[in-house]
C-alpha cells in the first residue's frame, strides 16, 4: 500500500511537471526528454559525470569530489538496467529509495505508535514540500533510506545492522557520520539503564558506531587516492561554492538577508525560495522541541 501510493505520487507529480512545461514552453519532446530538462540542474549533472567517469583531476569536473560515492556508484549499477542510460539509472535508484524510505519510516513510526498512525505518517513524509527532492536525481532519497534504516536497527538493538545502513548514510552525505550520536546514545541508554548485556553485545555496539565513521573514512580514502589529499574536498567547497562549516543560524542569517533584498528586487524569489526556506527551518526547529519528550 505504501508502495503504491509513492508511485502514484510521483507519477502524478511528474505528470503536472510535464504540464506546467508543455504550457510555458512549449512541446519539446517526449516525457524522458522532458524530465532530462527539468532534473539535470544543480547537483544531478555532478553525479551523473561521477557516475560515468568516476572522480578526474582536470578541468572542471575534478570540483566533483565534493560530492560522495555511494549514489554516483548506484547509478553505475542500476543503468545496466536502463540500457546504458545514466540519467534513467538515477530515477530507479531515486525512485526505488523513495519506495523503500516510505516504508522504512513507517516501520520506524510503528515502533512507538498504532500501525494506522504510522501509515499516516509515512504518507505525511511522502506530501511534506521537501519531499519533491525525492523525486530528483540526486542523494535526498538515498540518503533519507539509509538513514531511517539505521535508526530503525538501532531501535531494533541490531547495532552491526544499524553500523552498516550508517556506514551507506556517510558514503552518501557528509553529514552521515552525524548518525554515531543517536545510534551511541541509544547503545548508552540500553547500557546503564541496568539491562544485562553481555561482553559480545557490547562488543557489537561499539562495532556498530565505529562502522558509521567508516564510511566517512572511505571517503577522505578516496580524496587521497584521486587529489593528494584527504581534505580537497573541503578547499574546494570553500573556493568555489563558499560553504564551510557554520552555526546552523549562520545559514538563517544569509537566507534572511537574501529575503529582505529578494523582497525589493524579486518577489517571485522572495515568495517561491527564501521565504519558505525560513519558515521550514524555524518550525522544523519548533516541531522537534516540542516532540522531544
């Protein structure tokens, strides 16, 4: 059931996408040549070059290593599926990781609530604004897999489990590794609240975080094997798109005055991209405060 309504989500939304261009643009080929339009954009053309030609040194395709492997990898795979076709690989990797997210959630929701609120929740991911990324060519529904998949191991005390799927997390998005905290935490709580475990679960815990950095560690790995360098992918986050580390308000604060001058000067960037932007990280941060307990 969760299965059916992801396809029928994105196929009507691809369907109004396709639309909407026929209407502003025009016919301009078939459905597959019109989604190439509208997805190969951003971050999409970057891994599709990863996945065709792996990491390079040259020209400005050596900026890619920026972007993690696991996905670029998929790709590869998947599109001996597709007939060689790199971009239609990506929409079955985004497509079955879209399925397989909606259904990992459900399964982590019923863990602590009825089967019926945990199917209105995972259909409630699905309708969420942001969920149009995972529709796109590019790592949200991946990543989003990866992770439900380790919380829910975790949650079902299978930490080697729980280390791997965040092993996968950390290959996909810098911030994977992030998942130790939780999956420690959760190891740490079963710990001290008194449960008798023994030596060999203990052992399997500590296992389980240490797989997660393991994928981080691969991929400063590969930053070595292809740059020189573990850390290039930094130096050129920061010389070519200007983004380092930062407070979380640091991004608040440039997306507030990129709103105010938007404001003025574009209205349809103030109402369609910064405003919502805002709003979706202040009452993201007020949900969690007020679910926290």
């Amino acid at each position: 059931a969760i299965a059916c309504r992801v396809i029928l989500l994105h196929m009507a939304l691809y369907a109004i996408a396709y639309l909407f261009d026929l209407v502003k643009n025009g016919y301009s080929g078939g459905l597959l040549d019109t989604f190439r339009h509208l997805w190969l954009r951003t971050d999409s053309p970057s891994y599709l070059g990863i996945a065709e030609n792996w990491y390079v040194t040259e020209g400005d395709a050596r900026f890619h290593i920026v972007f993690f492997p696991l996905y670029p990898i998929l790709i590869r795979i998947f599109s001996l599926f597709t007939g060689g076709s790199a971009f239609g690989g990506a929409m079955l990797v985004t497509t079955l990781c879209a399925i397989g997210s909606a259904i990992a959630a459900y399964e982590l929701f019923a863990l602590d609530t009825d089967r019926r609120t945990a199917l209105f929740a995972a259909t409630l991911l699905c309708l969420f604004p942001g969920s149009i990324f995972l529709l796109a060519p590019m790592t949200e529904s991946l990543f989003l897999l990866t992770s439900l998949l380790c919380m829910y191991m975790c949650r079902k005390k299978k930490y080697l489990l729980s280390g791997l799927f965040g092993c996968l997390a950390a290959l996909t998005r810098s911030v994977g590794i992030l998942l130790i905290l939780p999956v420690f935490m959760e190891a740490a709580y079963d710990y001290f609240k008194g449960t008798s475990i023994h030596k060999r679960d203990l052992v399997s815990r500590l296992a389980g975080c240490c797989m997660i950095a393991l994928g981080t560690a691969l991929y400063l790995i590969i930053n070595k094997a292809v740059t020189g360098s573990f850390f290039t992918f930094m130096s050129y986050q920061h010389d070519h798109w200007s983004q380092s580390l930062g407070p979380f308000f640091g991004t608040a604060a440039y997306q507030t005055e990129n709103a105010v001058s938007a404001a003025a000067k574009s209205p349809a960037l103030f109402w369609g991209l910064w405003l919502p932007n805002l709003l979706a990280q202040l009452l993201s941060l007020a949900v969690m405060i007020l679910a926290a307990k």
